[in-house]
C-alpha cells in the first residue's frame, strides 16, 4: 500500500499541468504504483473563500473515493470560516489545507493558531505546503514564497495537539523542525517530494547528508510519502523511497500506515 | 506500465555536475559522492569546485581549488573526473590554467557567473575548448529579478545562443534546468543555438515535464544527466519523463558518451560493463 500524501488536482495559474484531472491523476497514479493519494483543488489556494472549491472537490472525487482522498481548503481570514470547517467535516474531507503564502496571514500568528487549533479539536490533520512552486521562478502575479520553517516550528509548539504536515520542505535535518529538542514528540511530518536523503550539496562535511540523518537521529517517524503529483514527478519520491535507510516496519509506517491513522482512514 | 524503479535505480548513469569543494574534509566529501552515487547506479562523476557569488578572485585562489580536484580525481581515478573552473577576466591566466588541468587529465572547462557565456571575455575560453574539443559547464538559468540580484551576470538560454552563433562547434552546456529560475523561458530561448549547445536536468526544482520540455525543444541527443547536489530527485525526474527507455539511455548515458568522444576519451565504465 502507497498513500501519496501530497497530490493535486485544479489548475496551476502559471503553468498547464498534466494529469490535473481525477482520471488522469489516477491513471498518474496507477503508473507510479501509487494506491491512494490526497487531494484538493490547487486553485482554492487562490480562492478568498475557498469553501465553493472544497464542495466542488467533494462532489467530482465522489465516484473515485477508493482512490482519491479529499482536503479541504480553509482560508481563516474568511469570515465564519468556522462553519466551513464544520461543512468540511459533513462533506467527508479528511483534512485541511492551509495556505498562509496566499491567504496572506503569517505561519506563526493568531490566524493559523486559531485555525489549526479548531482542526485539532475534530481531529483534523492539517497540511500546510513550505512551497507550491520554487520560488526562484515564481510569475511577478504569484506571491508564493517559501515559508519560515522556524516559524513553522514556533506553531507546531503551540499548537501541540494538532498533526500538522509540512509538505515540500528541504533540507530537513538541520532545519528547526528537527533540531527543537521541544518538538520531537510532537505530531509534526514531512515528505519525501523535495528533500534528499544520502546526498546534500554541502560545503562542509556535517552536512553531507539530509534525512539520512534525521532517520540516523531517530526521526523516521515524523516521515511521510508524498510526490507533489501533478505539480513535480513522482519520480524522485519512488526513489528515495527505493533507498531509505529504515527496516520493514518503519518503511511501512512511511508509505502508509502513519498517513492512514492520520487521515482516519477504514480498510479498503 | 508502471514505472520500474528499482531497475531505474541500477541502470549506469554518467553524472556531469557535481561537486567536490575545495574545504576542511574535501577526502571524505569525495567519498560521500561516490559512495551515494553507487546506490543510484552513478558510474562516473564529473566534478568541479567553484568561486561563488560573482567573486571575481585572483587567479592564485583559482588553481588551488583544481588542485582539490586533480587530489579527487587521483583519490577516486574510476569514478571522479574533472571541470576545470576558470574566471575568464583571467585572461592568459585562465588559458593556461585551463591548459595545465586539461593536461593533468580533466575533460572540461566550467564557468559560474562571474561573466555570460556570451561575453567577449569569455571568447578566448570557448576557442580553446573549441580547439581541444572538450565542453564548457556554465552555471546557467534564469531567476526572477530578486534572485538574480545576487547573480546579476548569470547566464541563461539567450547567452548559449549568441555564444554558439559566433563559436558553433563549441560544446556549451546549459547547467541545471532545474537550477531555480524559469526553466521553460531559457530552453525556449535555445530553440535556435547550434546543436553543440546541451543542458542537463540537475537541480532542485522537480517540476513535472521539465525533462520532456527540454527533449522537445532541443532533441535528444542536447539533454544530459547531472545531479547537482539534487541525486535521487535528479535520477527520478528522468525515470519519471514520459520518453522510451532508449532516450532515456541518451539523458543518462550515451549524450555524455558522445561528448567525450570528441576529445579521445571514453566513458570510465562502458555501458556494457
């Protein structure tokens, strides 16, 4: 079993997508060995109300709810967006997405606090991508920068009930969300989409190296499987989980077992 | 068909961008390279150590970072290969830089952005390479303007066109697609260089198609297999392009073949090996 726990579906505003649809991303998704995988709609992140995209999402993945599994979008700047949460829930979407880079709230104040909080409460995981699209080629209309995994990780501890997962981050190992001795109980993951695990560009010897580390330190359980399909390859994913450093059980644990618990997902 | 990782995963690949860098423990980073790259099926490495930032240093702070190479190439003879990083505002300096490290073994000349390819600094550089028929490595892409401001004399794909129009038989290589910048804006702007002019797919940025875009734009035989410090991403984005098994054989082996043919050498491992 392989849950992707970083999928899309929608349209990116600055450049087409293949395989963007429920059809082509499951046929994606068939290619690349990948049994379920979460979704929302990309363009939600673009939404100022976003809940229209959540329904939308939850009726076009209906005929595909063994393969597909939906996450709504909250916008906590959107007025009552509490009862979105609570229309989230009724709809059967498994977790949130919360976009703080396009929502334009910051990652550490009351907002996101106050948000992830309510997700916490109905046992919501909530899932908060470090970027969309590198930065570095961002079109002068997208606001996407990366966000502060320190801030990130302010937010994790103040929120420690939560299960918050910080998709497309890298590097990893030597960044706050591991090196805070504070957090590492806590219900933080990341993915295997962007980070590299044996090899890093370095410039000096103790950075040789990116999840292997943090596996070597005893980290492996903050890991998940994720691709960033249809935005990046699943590619790179598949292969560094072909080569992770972990025994049966923590690799089970990775591809699916963790992700299931999270999502509440049944058998089948 | 599903995609078959593991058989991926061991088929050989020439990797011709990466690093060894000329600091406290280069050793152990050279053996970090090779020991990584083996898990991917990497047979060759094709290593430079670079100046940074646009630093225009002076030529005694160059050579001792080809040194560091020349020690990883002896270190690792079957695996580590060369680039030779020069500064071409160097002048004579850097020709004979050039001509000492191509003469001590290495099978190429790298560039970072301290001038544009196309620059006619640079002139005397891609003559030389033309004449000894090795490639030229730049550090290439293009960034939006806020990231550029650190590099402001990065080259990209409208530079490697200008530059192969006065020099076509000079082997130019467009680094990292993925590099970070607008990978479509800069292999659109090589549509028309000579066919001497490549790219490779290393970097960071694994946005989906980028290969595909690169071999539809340029052919096939243009686009090279590097990792850039990005090895299992690298390795997986041209497993997951949607191309037949024989072009990816060119991405990861044969377009490298090729150029190292024009000089004489082989690969350290041949494919049938």
């Amino acid at each position: 079993m392989l849950i992707d726990t970083n999928a899309w579906l929608g349209t990116w505003p600055f450049r087409s997508l293949r395989d963007n649809t429920p059809d082509a991303l499951i046929a994606r998704m068939d290619r690349s060995g990948i049994d379920k995988a979460v979704v929302s709609y990309i363009e939600a992140a673009f939404h100022r109300h976003p809940q229209s995209a959540n329904e939308r999402l939850a009726r076009d993945i209906e005929p595909h709810g063994h393969r597909l599994i939906p996450l709504g979008t909250l916008n906590p700047l959107s007025p009552h967006w509490e009862r979105d949460l609570t229309s989230c829930i009724d709809l059967g979407l498994k977790g949130i997405r919360l976009f703080p880079q396009y929502h334009n709230y910051p990652t550490h104040g009351s907002e996101i606090r106050s948000a992830v909080q309510a997700c916490a409460e109905c046992d919501l995981p909530v899932f908060i991508p470090h970027r969309l699209e590198d930065a570095r080629q961002h079109h002068w209309m997208d606001p996407g920068h990366s966000l502060d995994l320190a801030h990130l990780a302010d937010l994790i501890a103040a929120v420690p009930d939560a299960a918050i997962i910080v998709s497309n981050a890298r590097p990893l190992a030597r960044s706050p969300l591991w090196m805070r001795g504070d957090l590492r109980d806590l219900n933080w993951y990341v993915d295997l989409s962007l980070a590299e695990i044996h090899y890093g560009l370095h410039r000096n010897t103790s950075a040789m190296k990116d999840l292997a580390y943090l596996i070597e330190e005893g980290g492996a359980n903050h890991l998940l499987f994720g691709t960033h399909l249809p935005i990046s390859y699943a590619g790179p994913a598949l292969v560094k989980l072909a080569l992770l450093p972990v025994d049966n059980q923590t690799r089970e644990n990775i591809t699916h077992r963790t992700a299931a618990k999270l999502l509440n997902l049944t058998q089948g | 068909m599903t995609l078959d990782i593991q058989s991926g995963i061991l088929r050989p690949k020439i990797d011709m961008h990466c690093h060894v860098w000329l600091m406290e423990g280069w050793e152990q980073s050279a053996d970090h390279l090779v020991n990584s790259g083996a898990m991917l099926g990497i047979t060759e490495y094709w290593c430079s150590s670079i100046i940074q930032q646009g630093i225009l240093a002076p030529i005694e702070e160059v050579r001792p970072h080809n040194n560091t190479i020349l020690s990883a190439m002896a270190r690792h003879p079957q695996r580590i290969r060369g680039w030779c990083f020069v500064i071409p505002g160097h002048f004579q300096d850097a020709i004979d830089e050039a001509e000492r490290c191509l003469d001590a073994g290495m099978i190429g000349i790298k560039l970072y952005n301290q001038y544009r390819i196309n620059d006619p600094a640079v002139h005397p550089i891609l003559e030389l390479a033309t004449e000894r028929r090795v490639p030229i490595l730049q550090h290439a892409g293009y960034p939006v303007a806020e990231h550029r401001a650190s590099q402001p004399l990065i080259s990209h794909g409208i530079h490697f066109t200008e530059a192969s129009e006065k020099y076509p038989d000079a082997m130019l290589i467009h680094a990292h697609i993925g590099g970070g910048g607008d990978w479509e804006h800069t292999v659109r702007e090589m549509r028309d260089a000579s066919p001497n002019v490549y790219i490779d797919v290393s970097g960071s940025n694994l946005d989906d198609g980028q290969v595909e875009y690169a071999v539809t734009e340029l052919g096939i035989g243009r686009v090279l297999f590097g990792t850039d410090g990005t090895m299992a991403g690298s390795v997986g984005k041209v497993l997951d392009a949607d191309l037949t098994d024989d072009q990816r054989e060119h991405i990861f082996f044969t377009n490298a073949e090729h150029i190292l043919a024009q000089q004489g050498a082989a690969p350290l491992h041949p494919l049938d090996e």
